[in-house]
C-alpha cells in the first residue's frame, strides 16, 4: 500500500488576496513538507489565496489528500475555516488538521467554530506530523493516528510533543518543494521562466535558453536579446491571474503575467499549454506587477521618475 498523501495549505484572508504581504507562503509549511518527503512521505504545499469555492473543490479532489492541513493565523482564521469546510465537503475520509499560532492558542473556540475539523497540531509541528502520517501507514482507516502526540482534539489531548532538539533532521525546504514558476534572468542571450522543482538544474552558468542536454531542465518559454520576434534584455515581475473578483474575461485566469525590463511589454503565459500572447507594450522600465484583489493589476515602472500603473478592463 502507498504511503498517505498530504496537502498543506494556506490562504490570505479574503480581505488581502490582493496584498502581496498576506499571499507569501509560511515558509513553515515548507519545513513541514521537507520533513515528510525525506522520509518518503508524498506532500504538496498549496498557496490557495484568491481561489474560488468552485476551484477550491477541483483542487481538493484532485489531490485526493489522506491528510489536508491548514496553516491558520489570527488574521486567516475565517478563511481557514472556510477551505477546511470545503476540504470536508471534497474529501470525506480525509484527516482535516489546524495548525499555527491561532489553533494552538484558541483551540477551544477554533473547533466550535469549525465543525469540519479533526484535530489541531499543538506548537512545533514536524514531528508531531511525522508521527501521524506513520501510524496512518501502520495501521490504515484506524484511529491510531489519534494518540499522535502533540495533538489537540475535540475530547482533549494526547501526550505532549518534546521540542525538536536537532533541527538539521527536518529537511531543507528548497530540496523537496514542488513546482511552481519561476522568472530566470539570463546573462548576455535569454531569458527565461523556468518550472522550478526540487533538485532541478537550470544549467547555469553553462547554458541559457532552450537546451538539449539531459542533465539540464530546460525553461517553459524564452526570449532572445536580439534576433527574434519577441526581444528584451530582462524578465521581470510576474504573477497568476488570479483575483478574487476578476475585471478581465475568462481566457486570462490562471495566466502567467510577466514583463521586460528594456521593451516595456507584458506577455501572458498559459502554464496548461505552455502558450505565450501578446497583452500590454509601452512601460517606461516596468520592475515589478501584481494582481489587485479587485481584478485590476497594478505595474511598477522605474522610468518617468517612477510610476505605479492600474491597468482595468473595458468592454469593447
């Protein structure tokens, strides 16, 4: 039998998926994540800010969790509550935990006012995540998990966790964290947006651009210095449209947005087909962009003695 599978998530309120400082993933959830697949544990790290009940549900059954944790803050809580009502409706069997400050803190109030959830994960939470996963594949569709210590459930709690006196034995988060996309700025020939995964090599500095050679990952997309139809000198600021509220049609969710410093333009990416489009041209040196909780994206530009541009929608 396949050892269980983890998901652990994290969402910004409703009211800061807009707010680039409330969508960064806790990097403790990357420490967590590190601690079970170096022991061979299957585990995903999700950032869900901004996404929809309906999209929330797809995601959820697709990765079809044995266990789902949720990363819960003061500032999170109700958002929390609602993807772990949602995890309950898309994944019945699945062992729903809290974990943070929060639950920890307030574990009382935390489960009357989230009947979807199992149990919290008191403090330090990689062993006690570790235990929990091994007598789930010790003893699988039992409750053994539930005298995992370091647990807080609704009838009280199990033995204390000690803390984690050797803190090397957790794993480095950047060696076992799952893909994403990632802006790669080249030398002197290409640019680059890369799948990031653990343990990839990108080739630097042997090689920039498409590559043929086995041992290098190569980019998703890339773009020439010069020679090509699409030219520029360096990528920069990217995001997902993603929004809460969406001012601009269908086709661009989930769209990668990125830029070029020297050309000023802004080409979407879709990271379904690998396709790139034309979208926005004429940024004086743009550095950096966001995706607004209201739909509209918001684009940093150095030239003209700095600028801060919203760019919005208009049916044509």
């Amino acid at each position: 039998m396949p050892p269980p599978r983890t998901l652990l998530a994290y969402s910004a309120p409703r009211s800061g998926f807009g707010d680039e400082w409330m969508t960064f993933l806790p990097i403790g959830l990357g420490y967590l994540q590190a601690m079970l697949k170096s022991r061979s544990f299957p585990c995903r790290v999700a950032n869900l800010s901004g996404k929809g009940r309906k999209e929330v549900l797809a995601y959820f059954r697709a990765q079809d969790p044995a266990v789902l944790g949720i990363s819960m803050f003061t500032f999170n809580r109700k958002r929390s509550y609602e993807l772990l009502t949602w995890a309950r409706e898309a994944c019945p069997s699945a062992i729903l935990l809290a974990g943070g400050p929060h639950p920890t803190h307030l574990a009382e109030e935390v489960f009357e006012d989230c009947p979807a959830l199992d149990a919290i994960v008191q403090g330090e939470g990689e062993t006690v995540l570790l235990g929990l996963v091994e007598r789930l594949r010790t003893a699988p569709g039992s409750d053994l998990w539930r005298r995992t210590p370091g647990l807080i459930l609704r009838e009280g709690r199990t033995l204390p966790q000690p803390p984690l006196e050797d803190l090397d034995a957790v794993g480095v988060p950047a060696e076992h964290l799952e893909a994403d996309f990632l802006n790669d700025v080249g030398q002197n020939t290409w640019e680059e947006v890369d799948e990031g995964s653990a343990g990839a090599n990108y080739g630097w500095p042997a090689t920039e651009g498409a590559t043929a050679n086995p041992a290098y990952t190569g980019p998703v997309y890339a773009y020439p210095h010069s020679g090509g139809p699409v030219t520029g000198c360096c990528i920069v600021g990217a995001a997902f449209y993603d929004p809460a509220t969406p001012a601009f049609p269908a086709a661009f969710l989930h769209k990668y947005l990125f830029m070029d410093l020297c050309e000023g333009w802004v080409r979407t990416l879709d990271p379904a087909t690998g396709t790139v489009g034309d979208w926005l041209t004429g940024f004086s040196s743009p550095v950096d962009l966001r995706v607004a909780g209201d739909g509209s994206v918001l684009v940093l530009s150095r030239g003209g003695g700095g600028t801060l541009q919203r760019v919005t929608y208009a049916t044509p």
